[in-house]
C-alpha cells in the first residue's frame, strides 16, 4: 500500500511530465506561429514586388505609345505592407523589328528582388493595306447624288494609274451638277472638260453593283478584326475616347474616336485639320453642317441592317471631307448645294505611315512572351 510520500512524488512526476509537454507544445507552437509569419510577410513582400514590377511594365507601355524611342523608365511603388523600387529596360527589336522586350525589376528595401519581362509588338489599329486602298466614297448601299458635288478620285483606287471615285455595292447616281475628277483638275475647278464623270457621261471611275468585290465586312475590311462583340471590345479598347455626344470639343486632332447611340449626330466645326482623325459612327444619323472640313476616315456603321432602323448621311452645302468615307448604311444623301469628298494622299499617307500618330497604333503583348519567374 503506497504511502502519501509515494503518492506525492508520483503526482510531482506527472505534474512535471505535463508541464513539460505543454512547454514543448508551446515552443512548437511559437516556432510554427514565427514561420506562418515569415511566410506570411515574405508572401506579401513578394506580392509587392511582383506588382511593382507589373507596374513598371505597365508604365513603359504607355510610354512607348507616346514615345517610341523610349528606353528606359523607373518609379516606386508604396504600400501599408512595404515599399518597392522599379526600373525599367526597353529593347527595340526584339523578337522582330517593330517589337521590343521590355524587363522590370523590382527591389524591395532589404534587397530581395523580383523580374517581370515581356515581349511586346506595335499592331496599327486600322488595315494599312485597305486604307491605302480605300476611294472617297465607299459605299455598301446605295448613294443617289445630287447638287453641285464634286468628288476627287483615288488616282490609283482600281489598280495603277486606274482612278476610283466612287465604289458601291449598290447602286450610284448622278445627277444636279455632281461630277468627279483628278485633284490636279479640282485644283483647276474640276470642269466638264477636264473631269473624269458628269452626270452625262459616267465614266469607269464610278464602280457600283460590285457585289463580287466589294468587302462582305466593312468593319474587317478598314480594322483587321471580326464584326463580333469580341472585334468590337477590340475597337473600342483601341479608342482615343468612346463618346455619346457629338460635339466638336470632344474630338481633338489626331485622334480615334467612336460616337455611338446618338440619335441624330451633328458635327459643325472642322476637325483633324492639324492631324487627321478617324471617327466610327454606330448606329446614329450624321449631319455634316457646311462650311466646315473634316481630314480622315469617317466610318458609318449600322449594327443592325435589317432592323427597324434606317440611319442616314446628311452633308450641307460648302462642306469638305478629305480622305475616305466609308458606310454600310442602305442608303448616303449627299447635298443639293456645294460639297466636296476629296481623296488627299497626304491624309491617308499620315494614317497609315510608320510614323503615324500613335493615336492609331496599339502596343499588344506577344502570347506566351510573359516570365515573372
């Protein structure tokens, strides 16, 4: 039979067993709770870098779009949680000669670091090839003309040294005073004598009923991307501004802009007179008030041809447009009084030349190029 004295020193062992497990559990326990939190701080000091890193890549994008000679670029990113330092280098040329390979490294302040590169490549909103291609009134439906118009062809727009002034699906009119000519005739007064089409004598630089050739897609045909709620995400992302106004002060030169669900759109200034603008009209009416000059691509389009919906092309008297209009509208009025559309090589030249305003190139990341590791 055990004695107190035995009990005790036995009840003293197990009291001694299990403050030694509980202190062995505690120091377990402070060990795991230090290295969550090593792990913890070294994740959000990783997240951190990684997003400065990100940053700089974002930065050197929007700096090459305004400066494609760009070479470097660097900042710093602050946060609750930690501070990061980013720079930046830009190499042209790589993998192609209209591409670079951008690296960001991102420093934390106790000298651990993270890299982020990626390839990026220029990709021109607008078909380069088309819009070289494209005559000052392309149509695809129908145009009926009247009034004193006068339309200076594309002097190449059917192949070489083969003049195009109006290209329609549908079919195309003359009749008041309209006629077409060459610039260096406009230049001269574009008279009967010296121009290419009266409305008594029509002659081949008027192509209508071209349901062969003419582009099944207006919208591939001037962008490069599909007429799809994807190719126009695509559009709009690559937009100067989305406006659903139209008024004038919104619009600047050299610019990309889309109006869209404007009931009746009337543009009364001139616009792309220093740098020439591209403006995608959707689903709305279009006036153009005279007297005044637009230098570009004006495309008007109608999502929804078989719809209630019949939008339409107005353009009052003594109005100019310099470029290529372009619409898959049914039907383009034209004025009764003086109007002019006019194909100017120099405001195509400055859309689509390698040194065109950026407003009409984007920078796209090249699929599969991105390494953060």
């Amino acid at each position: 039979m055990a004695t107190n004295r035995q009990k005790g020193f036995a009840t003293l062992v197990i009291t001694l067993v299990l403050v030694s497990m509980l202190v062995a559990v505690s120091v377990f326990m402070g060990k795991v709770l230090i290295s969550d939190k090593r792990i913890t701080l070294n994740e959000i000091e990783y997240r951190v870098a990684l997003a400065a890193a990100e940053k700089g890549i974002a930065e050197a994008m929007a700096q090459l779009e305004v400066n494609p000679a760009a070479s470097s670029a660097a900042g710093t990113l602050v946060t609750s949680s930690a501070t990061a330092s980013y720079t930046v280098t830009m190499t042209p040329g790589v993998p192609i000669s209209a591409a670079w390979q951008l690296e960001s490294v991102a420093t934390l302040a106790n000298g651990s670091n993270t890299t982020v590169s990626v390839q990026v490549a220029e990709r021109k909103i607008l078909n380069e090839q088309n819009v070289k291609r494209a005559v000052p009134l392309m149509l695809a439906g129908n145009l009926p003309t009247s009034g004193n118009i006068t339309i200076v062809a594309h002097p190449n727009g059917g192949g070489p040294g083969i003049p195009v002034s109006i290209w329609s699906k549908g079919a195309a009119t003359l009749s008041g005073n309209a006629k077409t000519c060459s610039l260096q005739a406009y230049q001269d007064g574009c008279s009967e004598s010296n121009a290419y089409s009266t409305t008594v004598n029509v002659g081949e630089d008027i192509v209508t009923h071209d349901v062969d050739n003419f582009p099944g897609n207006l919208v591939e045909y001037l962008f490069g991307v599909p007429d799809t709620s994807t190719g126009w995400g695509y559009i709009e992302s690559s937009a100067t501004a989305v406006l659903t106004s139209c008024s004038g002060a919104a619009i600047n030169d050299g610019g990309f802009y889309i109006i869209k669900g404007v009931p009746t759109c009337i543009i009364d200034s001139s616009l792309g007179v220093s740098e020439p603008v591209v403006i995608v009209l959707k689903d709305s009416n279009l006036t153009i008030n005279g007297n005044h000059s637009i230098y570009g691509v004006l495309f008007a389009y109608d999502s929804d041809l078989s719809g209630a919906s019949n939008f339409s092309i107005k353009v009052n008297g003594n109005a100019r447009f310099y470029g290529a209009m372009m619409s898959n509208y049914n039907t383009v009025d034209l004025p009764t009084g003086n109007y002019g559309a006019i194909y100017d090589p120099d405001v195509i030249s400055r859309l689509t030349a390698s040194e065109a305003d950026n407003s009409f190139t984007n920078l796209n990341i090249i699929p599969g190029s991105w390494k953060d590791w």
